[in-house]
C-alpha cells in the first residue's frame, strides 16, 4: 500500500491488469494505424484521469472509472509493445564485429 506521510493522503494497492517486462530502451517501428490507436487511448485514458480528479469518487480498487482506467492503460502497453523494436547502430556493431546474427532486441 501506498501513503504520502506528508498530505495525510492514503492511496491503497490496486490490482495490475497486465505487466510486461522490459529491458533497455528500443525505439518502436509504428505504423500510422498503431499511432491513431496509441493516440485515441492516450486521450480516453486522459479524459478519465481528469474526470476522475474533478470528480468526487473514492480511491478504492472497485471504483469502476479507476478500472477502466487501467485497463486503457493496458491496452496501450499492449499496442506500444507489439510494435517491432528497431536495431540500434551499437547493437549492429557489435553483431558485425563478433560474427553474429543480428536479433530482436530483448525486452
């Protein structure tokens, strides 16, 4: 659980919907469908996010319009994700220097 100890404001654990693991940063190859897509759920979750600040709901792990909230948020993670990562020039150096094949970047 998290608290602020110095606003008195308490913010209990909520649930995560999804986790992905990732290692390093890769930028992502997006196709402009996956960029309306990651743009529409980017201003859906803003939307709430404000809605919920003005509004006088509750922090608590049923409140619907924080679980919805999280789960736009996953479905974005899992859009941004699934674009393919690009090779970076040092990681291609040092493929060409050590003989190797030239693999997806781990994430």
């Amino acid at each position: 659980m998290a608290a602020s100890t110095s606003s008195g404001f308490f913010a209990p654990a909520v649930r995560p919907v999804a986790t992905v693991r990732v290692r390093g940063f890769h930028r992502r190859r997006i196709t402009p469908e996956e960029g309306h897509a990651l743009e529409i759920l980017g201003h859906a979750i803003e939307y709430l996010t404000d809605e919920f600040i003005h509004g006088d709901a509750p922090i608590t792990t049923d409140n619907p319009q924080l679980q919805a909230t999280q789960i736009l948020m996953a479905c974005n993670r899992e859009v941004y994700y699934q674009c393919p990562a690009i090779v970076s020039f040092g990681e291609r150096w040092h493929a060409f220097f050590h003989h190797r094949a030239i693999k997806e970047p781990r994430l």
